[in-house]
C-alpha cells in the first residue's frame, strides 16, 4: 500500500507531497533530501529561477525525533517567489483584472490543458504543468532512498549525451562498469557527466544553442545497485518490474524514450550476442558475465545492477519563439511568447530519474518482504 | 473502473481473460477479435507451435446476442496442445513421477522466477512467462478496439527493422504519413513491414540467424488515429498519457525500449527543430505541420496521431543454447537447453503493441466520457 | 498485489473467477473448496435451482499439482442448466425473436439496473445481479482459507436469527465463547444455527412465509480465530481492517446493516461496559477479558476473534409479486413478475460472508509479512 | 481517477490533505469548508481542546481566483496547540530526554498500534490514531458538497440516539419524511437532534456519564438528496454504490456498525413489509412508496435518499480509566491513563458521516459522467 501524491503550482506557495506506506522506525534525514533537491537545481544551463529557489523540504508529518512512525509523510517546499505572486495566484477570488496568457508555446502542455480543462488562461494551465512539479518528486525519491539504503540499494544517475555531443564507444553495464570515483566525478561535474573533457564540449553546446535562442536535450542513465533477485513478476503485465520502471521513467516531463539494459542497442544484434551469462560461484554467489538486460529478466531484478536510459527533448520554451496560435483571438502567429526557462534540463533530469526509480523499489521491496517497522522488515529481509 | 486480468498457462488448458468496466450495449464480433489473433500468429519467423494453435476465443460471459451487458467479459482460448500435457500440467497431484527442468535460459524468467518463487523444477516458472500469455493480452486489445471504433479511433502497427536491416530516412508521423494503402501493405507483408523490398531483406536476415542456430530481435511502431484532443493529464505523474503509454508498451515481453514520438531521435536535435507548430484553420480545426512530439504534449493528447516504437530484444531461446547454470547442481554448464521456440516475433510483437495501446485509450476515454452504456458515453462525446 | 474478478451470468455457459497475487507453493484442494460451494448451496429454504446445480470448480490456470504457481489462478464452476440457455443467452446474435422481461421487480436491480444501463430487457440486468455471482465469491473464499489455515487463521458462520425468531440473551465474543462442537453443530443445522430449537423455530418461520407467499430475512454472525495482532492501520480511512470489512461485507448482495464486535448494542451502553480491558500473562500473552471490540483497535486487529454481524433483508423475489412498473409500457401494474427463488437465503449468506472474511485477511497478511513463495511467507511470519 | 490522502498528527504542526481529480471550473469558497470544521468542532459533550482548535483550512494549491484548476487541491489545517508542541513532537531529532506514554487505554489504538509498529512510546500512535484526524476528512467533504451540490445533490445528517435515549417510533426514509425545517432544528441543536425535547434528555445523558467519569456513544443517520438514478454498479462486488458508503462510513474512528435503509430493521420483517413498491408518474417520473432500501438496489443508486446509520461506540478515553497494561513493565495495572478527551462525539460524528459520504457519491458521479471540466461534466449530466 506504498503511494504518494504531489501537489502543487510553480508560482503557488509551496508544493507539498504527501507519502504513505512506510514502515515505522526509519531513520530520516531532512539534510539529504534537501541535498538532492540542490542537485536537482544545479548543473550547468539552468536559468534564473534556480537562483530564486533554494529548495529545502519542511516535515510537517509522519516523522518524530527523526524517525517514521508509520503515518503518512507530509513534506512541504516553500516557493520563495511566491511573495511576487500572492494575488496573481490568489486561492480566493480578487478584484482586479488579471492579465491573461493566450499564446501557447509548441512543445508545452499549454495548448492540450488549455482545450481539456477549458481555460481560456493558459497560466491555469502551466502553473501545473511546469516541471517545477519534479522537485516534489525528488522530496519523494529523497525519502525513499534512505529507505533504499537500509537494504544496501543505492541509486545513481549520469548524463550521456546532450544533442549530439556524448559517449561514442559502448559501455559495460556490470556493477564493475562503475565505480565510486565515477560518481564523485559525475557530482563535481556541472553536466552531472563522469567524463571532463565530455563535459565540457556539453557546455559548449549548450552555450552553442543558448547564443541561437535555442534548448538542448540529451540522454541520462540512472542505475540501481543492490537490488536482491525477484522484484518485480510475470505474472500479470502489470506486475513487471520492467513495466513499472517504464511507468516510472516515462512520466518525466520531457520524456520521450525509455529503454532498460542495452535498450534499443539490443534490436540491433542477435541473441547470442545480446544474453547475458549467468554463472555461479563456489560460494553460491550469481553473476552475470554481462548486463544487457539491464538486471531485469522475465520481468524480475536478476541481481545485476537495474539499468535504464532516458531520452528528454529540448526544452520547449525559446528564447527565439517558434510560430503558434493565439487562443483568445484564435490566430496563427508568427512567435509564441518566452516564459522564463533554462536551455538544458538533463543533468537535472537524472536526479529526477533517479527520484522516480526509487518509489518502484521501494513498493517492490515493501511487497516481497512487508513489515510495519524497519526492525520487522529488516528481520524478514534477512530471514 | 476499466480493468483486466490476464490468467493461463503456456501448456494449461486455456488462457482465461476477465475485463471489466465496458459500457453495455457495445457490439461486439468475436470474428474481429480472433482476427487479431490469427495477425498474432502469423508472421515470418515463428516456430511450430503457430501451427499447432489457431486461437480462437469464447465468450463466456459479459456479452449477450452480440453486445455487451456491462457485466465483467470472460474470454477464454483453448490451448490445443493441452491433450499432450494434462497429466504434466495437472492442476490436481498425479502419482507418476514428473521430469524437472532445471537448466536456466539466459534472457528468460527461468533464473529469476526460479529464485522468486522458491521453484527447483523450471516448468513451474516458464508455463506463465512463457510469451503465450500475450494472446490474452490481444484478445483484450481486440475487444477494446472494437469499442475505440465507435469513437473513429484507430491502431495499426508496423514493422521497422529486424536486427540492423530497416529503414534508413527519418519518416513523418502527422496523419498523411500515413495511408490506408500503407497498411494493407503491411497486413500483407510475412514482416508486417510496408515496403516490399524491405520485408524480403528482412526475411534473408531471419534466415541466416536461423542457419546459425540465433534468434532476432528488431524495432516496430504503433500508431492510433483519431484520438481527440485531452485524454492523460500533467496534474499528477501517474495519469499522463505518455506515463500509460511507457508502462502499457514496456510490459510487452522482451521489450528492452519505448519511444513516443520522435523519440531519442529528438534528444539529437535542438529545441527549434523538434517542437511542432500549431495551426488552426479558418473552420477552427487544430493541427501541427510535425509530429514530433508524437500526438502527446505536456502527457495530453495533442489530436495528431498518437506514435510509440517499441525496441524487442532478439529471443532468448537459443538453438545453440548459451552456457549457463543448472539449478539442480548449481553447476555452470556450457550449454542452456532448447525449448522449441520461434526464430524472431518482431512481427507478432507489434501486434502485441496495438493491444496493449487499446486499453491505454480505452481507460483514458472512460475517464474524459463516462457513461454506463454506448448509447449515453457518445451522447456524451458527442454533447 | 493481491485481487480477484469474478464474471459469469447465471444462466450462462459457466461462473469463471481469477484470483491474482496468492504466494508459490500453497497446497490446495479442489475438494475443500468444493465442500464450501455446497456449504453455500445448502440450508433450508433454498428454492428448486439448488438441485439443479451441484457446483464444482474447476482449476485452469495457476496451479499445478496440488501447488500454487505464484501465477493468477483460474476457477471455474460450470452452469448445469446452461443447455436449456444457449440460444436465449447466446454471446452471437440469433434469429430468433427472443422475449423480453419488462416487469420490474421492487427491491432487486431490475429497475436500477436497466435505467443505469438503457436496457430494455431486464434479463440482461439479472442475469449478473443475480446472486448466483456469490458461488464465485464462495470460491475465492475457499482457496484464501486454504491460504489463511497455514498461518493458523480459521473462519466460521452462524445464523443467529430470521425474521423475528433468534437469540434473545447476549452472547459472548471472547475465543472461549465459540467452540468446535458449536461449529458441529451449526454445520449439522439446516439453519446453519448452532442451537438445535432454534434451527426447528426458523424452519417454522420460514414456512409460514412461504405459506403466504412472503419471504424471510435475518441476520448471521461471522468469525475468524487466530487472527495476528497488527493487521490493517489507522494510518489512512482505507488502511483500517474494520474499513475493509465493512466494505467486503457490505458488498453482499441484500445485506443492509454490518456491525462489528458489540456493533449498535455498543451505543445503548456507557464506555465503562463497552471497553475490553488487556491483560497480560506471566508468559507474556496478551488477551482481553471481553472482546466487545470484535477483535479490532483503532482498525487494528488485537489478537482476539474478529467478530462481524451481517443483516439480510428478505428476498425480493415474492411468489406474491408485490405492485410495480412494466418498462415497456411505462404503466404501474398491480403484480410485478416472479423469477424462481428461494424464501430464504440467511444460510446460504453466512457461507458468502466467511468468503468475504478471507480475501480482506489474505490481503492485510500479504501486506503485513510479504513473501512470494510459502516459504518465504512463513519464515517471515515466524521470525 | 479521484482519490485523497490525508496526513497530520494531531499535535504536529497541521493537517494536510491533498485531492485529486475534481474536474477544473468548480468554483469553491473556503468559507463553506470551514463552516464544516466549526460543526464537527461543536455539539455538546466535546473536551477542552475544542475551545483551542479553530480550525480552518487554507488552500495551497489546485484553486485560483476561487475555481479550481484541475490539478491537486491541497488544503491545510493548522494545529493552533503546536507551539507547545514544538519539542515533544519535532521532526528532527531533539537532546531532552522525552517523556514516554506507555500505559494503553482500553478501546483504543494504544495497544494495537504500538505492537504493530514495534514502538515503546504510544505517543508514537496516539498522534495519528486520534480523531483529530477526522478534521482534514471534513475538509475533503466540504469540497466534494460544493461540487455535489452542481449536480443538486445535497447530503444532511442528525443524530437520532445516546446511550438508550433516541427516536422510539418508526421513521420514513423518503424524501417527504425530511423537511429544511428539520434541518435547520439539527443545525440549531448542540446534540444535531431535530427534536428540542430529545436534544434535552441526551444532554442529561451526557451529563449524568461525565459525572461517572464515564462517556457516551450513540447513532447518527447521514442522508443524500438528489442523487441520480445508476450510481454504482452490481457488476463486480467492489463497485456497488452499497460497498463504497460501508467502506467509508466504517472507516469512521469508534463506527461498530452502518446501516443502509430499513438496516437490521428489514431482517426482522418479511419482504411484502420490506421492498418499496416503484411507481411512474404521468409525466415519467420514477418514485418509490416507501424507502426501505435507503435509495440502493441492486447495488445501484435508485433516485430515492441515500440513508445510511452510523452507530458510534462510546468514547476509550474515560476519566475514571478502566485497568490495563503498561507497556513498559509489561505489568497488568488498575488504572489505564487519561488524555483530555470529549464525553460524547456522535453529534461530531455526523458531520463526518457527512465528509465521508460525499466522496462517495463524488466519485460515482465522475464514473458515470466524466469531464474534464465543469462545464464538460454539466453538459454530460444533462445530455
């Protein structure tokens, strides 16, 4: 019964994130969620607003003397613009004329929101709709990997391209691929990138289309260690650990590809060549020789690390507007409007990718092995 | 309230399908629906078993004198080779002493569904991971396609590339990529792929995979047509359309990639050469000059075509099996066994893809429309 | 994960239920399940369908030598008088000119039913609001029993009274207030109640109603014994174990009032003899020296029986049809029509209320020690 | 798509409760949700912190300029006690040493909950157990009346017994037997009892308990005006209107049984006294005699009032404390503890029954009606 729910709007007072199905007696600590929130701000090509927020999360539930006590989790992110806001986004009813947008930017959901929720302000629409909304996600994934780490799982995530500029050669998905020092370099780069050089030709690029009014997208991968064999199952569609990872990873907004292990890479050449060996130690041990499936078989974590891509396109809001539509005056126009915007979101994304792989394992550990305490669950996780 | 549940073993006595939440009074033929299955079957590459099983299923609840009652619809098919099991597959115990699988498949559950469920004979594992299972998946797609029919939606499916022969050229994805002459060119194709020449290429690459005792993989699409504008929402990551769409189409065995719309192709490009520009004519009728964003903005339908690829992994059923290890000695061995299995299901797959797209649009429709019955949801689509 | 549909109409080919989410390697036997189809079918004051149909179920899917697979598990019960039905219930259209049903009868779903689902023949709202459908739900029972037993978890029933004819002293609740002679002795009862004069005096009461035409309703008690402390939550209104039960006992068609523990008696006393007091033994063994609570705290269990009444209203189907309305003319007639019925069915009911008992058990004990095989589950239960 | 999570412990910060899936274009007043609280706040027999709490929620999301916009209402109650709280009930960890709760009161989750979340200090229970959280449910129902009351769907409860004093006579259910009159006498009433002279002798009562250091329950009856015919659903037992108004008015802390209609009344009548006759006016319109089946049959909305009963056990915490168990010592003791507490909540408990059915009926009106906004959803309704 692992849920959560995100609430609310970009230039709104706070977003809040309510989380239910936690068992009792987990340590948490405010200062790495709000880490990763940092993170998810940071990295090179964001724009002004990220100097605004200085995301932190607010316990207002759920958690006392620094544990969980079984009751729902409210956290609670303060929008600090919100002062230059309080009557534009006014919950009750104001006088004044408000100022109405009608240009709807292509790419956005401001057209699709406006048409299915009737608006004729667009700004009903993208206050929402904003990817503001991810920081509430990154709340939950904070939260959840502490969770994670009880059990030994840690979640990472990198970038591997942005518009053309990325890894050429092919890349080993084994948990030895990786290293600790990978990750500190890919956290001490502003393109959230293991390698220096690869950073810095993303920055290029992305100053490149900044200086032509326009966005860059990319490539991330997040990866999962620690995952014991059998989350996830075959046995209903639904249940795939692989569907619920596809679920997860599709929802970011900017999403527009998914692939698990060798992805698409793996149509590309035959079946010897793609499956990976699975070999037993003396001790007992299972291994794999690789990792093409991503650690996931059948539907079901294999042991080997949970590997996964996502492709985000550029960010749709241009410095340089592309044509569009009018929907008060119902015209063609030559240029949609420029709301605030970065130029590149990946790096951040991967955060992002990250706080949405988490709440899958976490329903799937809290599925295989249940427990209303950590003290419960850790004794059947081991048992 | 839409739902289904999938049940059936590979070598059971039947696959049993329950779906729940269609309006009554939908016409339904069960000729349509067995129609999809025999496209299932069908396909270049497939082994013996397509020729042992013409599925077919049976009404056997939720369906009265050719419509629907509003009651939960029961289908059932029957496995034809289920005489030659049922003392192997006998639901009651039997006194004979059974064979146990035990060497483990690389790329398949028989490892990890081994280990989930505490199995030491295989068949216990494999009779539901077993790719039968996703007949029931295209009977439920035949059903629900024959309710998007009465709101002029549409699905089809083509094949694009079987391991690295396909299509070489970006191709559109508005409307008029798109023709009616297209698909009867795939319906006819052994590849259900469009082009001739392709579909001959791709059978020699099958072929030679074959020789070689290898499987193949590939790339195909998934179109629907009609789709009003406003299904999915951005308000919460779990009802965006994109987010049913990645979780529908990843569950699809063997799918190691999604993609909506120009997919990580549109991470290669920058913002002003991917968003897609909006028009409105004289008569008020919306449309965009591209299709990149895949019919779905800001998780919302757009009203161009809804367009997903899906990557399937070559099969993991090797006639020259790869090492691996057997359960039953926790010995590595050289060689994994060979269950009889087809060479490539590329083709199949697709078939697959639009099912599984069909109750994705159904559920969405439900949702915007309501209605207990035909005649009050197209009052209501219509009002 | 755990869930289950059911479907069937009952005078369709058969009643088919799919039950996802039990764990690997249960034993179960077709046989006990059978027994509690009989159970249900059993009592006096059943009309004349009963004889027709000797229920059985039959597995097709998700188990295989006396084992559950982890997979969804298919039944199946045959309808015996289906072969006088096939035209008049035929999924395919038929030539035939087939009679409608137009007279509502009051207090059934026929009219309900039709307005809700713009049917102008009331057969294809009866033929699933019938509750034949609770056979599927006495199946679903039977296996989750099965389930329930390995963990020490038993279910039992009782009429306590029909019409006005019942107990008239107040009964205890505590575990030593029931007994397995009692239990003998209720199965022994025609009535299903545990006092054999009783049983004779409800007899009495509904063959005076019959005489007259008339039909009868009453009330059972439903409980479980060995129920762990900890099952469902405060945490959110739908976590609560008391919630579930409502809603699962609730859903029994013609019931009108559920209480749980003291249930309304508790209203007409103060706190002070409401509330059952804790004790704990040398031995560390909690009990509860009443059990007015019926085994739940603050929607959690307490280790004491889970004590449920369930009231039932009279049948609606009356051999002296009350007044009504014909929908095909519109007029107000004097004599609604009448289906074949029985006169009362407040056995037959405490057989459906155990079966509903069990799935919300089955569900809150996944939740509480997970496992994807027995095994597992019960090393998880006993660490 | 609708669903809510509430959060909050009762001497936290605040209650947070977060909506999901109301059409945009609903317009709402706070002023009407807060008028909700101040009725669950009065009505005699309620302790000391009702004079503390005032509650009213403040929006934070989902509403602008006083309509909704579609995306997730969160509305936020504070806790006026929190600053002296501040300490005690920190999120974060804190150097003094706590004071532990350790002696469980009868009746409570005190006991429960500490085994099932494996803690030694009830405080860690008690702060979400509490009925303070019934706040944020009437919160959720104040929204929802608004939007019900578009679709001229109103919802009133009173309070018809404490202890052994109540209604002695038989009452109607159908519409005529309610009048605004009585309604307005409830409002006026501090016991929400239409009659003065019963308000007076259930004040007695409670009075006379409070002098025993005891405390009182009792029955309130909740009623639904206006609902359309066809809400709910006999198809499967999950969606009968019936199963969703037990499961949510069982969820109400201290509820030990709910009746619909006639309730237990109808089993000890037989069904020519029971089943309410239908009739068609000239005009077409549908009404029953009588209302014995509280506006469901068949599981499904029948135009007549909803009318279900709530009996309400009297309250745990009573100043003269029953024995119990330290926790701690793990000793039987003589005296459980007292926590500030009212000596009668049923009038309160009304106004929840309210909250509780109005989702209810909310969400089965999106079912039948969809709508993405108001506008739509109105023009589905009257088409």
């Amino acid at each position: 019964m692992f849920r959560f729910l995100t609430a609310g709007e970009s230039h709104g007072p706070c977003l809040t994130i309510v989380v239910e199905g936690l068992p009792a007696g987990l340590p948490v600590e405010k200062a790495l969620i709000d880490a990763d929130l940092r993170r998810r701000q940071g990295g090179y090509g964001r724009g002004g607003r990220m100097k605004i927020e200085k995301d932190e999360i607010r316990f207002l539930s759920g958690v006392r003397h620094g544990k969980t006590l079984g009751s729902p989790i409210t956290m609670q992110i303060e929008n600090r613009d919100w002062v230059n806001w309080e009557e534009r986004m006014s919950a009750a009813p104001v006088d004044a004329e408000m100022e109405r947008v009608s240009r709807v930017r292509p790419g956005h959901a401001d057209f699709t929101g406006a048409i299915k929720y009737g608006q004729d302000d667009v700004r009903n629409v993208i206050e929402r709709s904003s990817s503001r909304e991810t920081a509430s996600r990154v709340a939950v994934g904070g939260l959840c990997r502490q969770f994670l780490a009880q059990f030994g799982i840690e979640i990472h995530s990198h970038v591997l391209s942005v518009v053309e500029v990325g890894y050429e050669e092919e890349r080993g998905m084994t948990a030895d691929a990786y290293s600790q020092e990978m990750w500190e370099a890919v956290e001490a780069s502003p393109m959230r990138c293991a390698r220096p050089e690869l950073t810095e030709k993303m920055i290029e690029r992305i100053l490149e289309a900044k200086r032509a009014g326009d966005t860059c997208g990319g490539v991330f991968e997040v990866v999962a260690f620690g995952v014991p064999i059998g989350l996830g199952s075959y046995s209903q569609w639904d249940r795939r650990l692989s569907t619920r990872i596809g679920m997860a990873l599709m929802s970011i907004p900017s999403t527009k590809g998914v692939e698990i292990g060798a992805g698409f890479g793996a149509t590309r050449r035959t079946g010897s060549q793609v499956h990976d060996v699975l070999r037993r130690s003396e001790e007992g041990q299972w291994s794999h020789l690789t990792n093409n499936a991503g650690g996931i078989e059948g539907g079901i974590s294999n042991g080997e690390p949970i590997v996964a891509r996502v492709g985000i396109k550029p960010i749709p809001s241009l410095a340089r507007p592309l044509p569009s539509v009018d929907l008060a005056t119902g015209e063609n126009i030559d240029q949609s409007r420029y709301e605030r915007s970065d130029v590149c979101v990946v790096p951040a994304a991967g955060v992002v990718g990250e706080a949405m792989l988490a709440p899958v394992l976490t329903e799937a550990l809290l599925e295989k092995y249940g427990g209303d305490s950590m003290d419960e669950m850790l004794r059947h996780f081991r048992s």
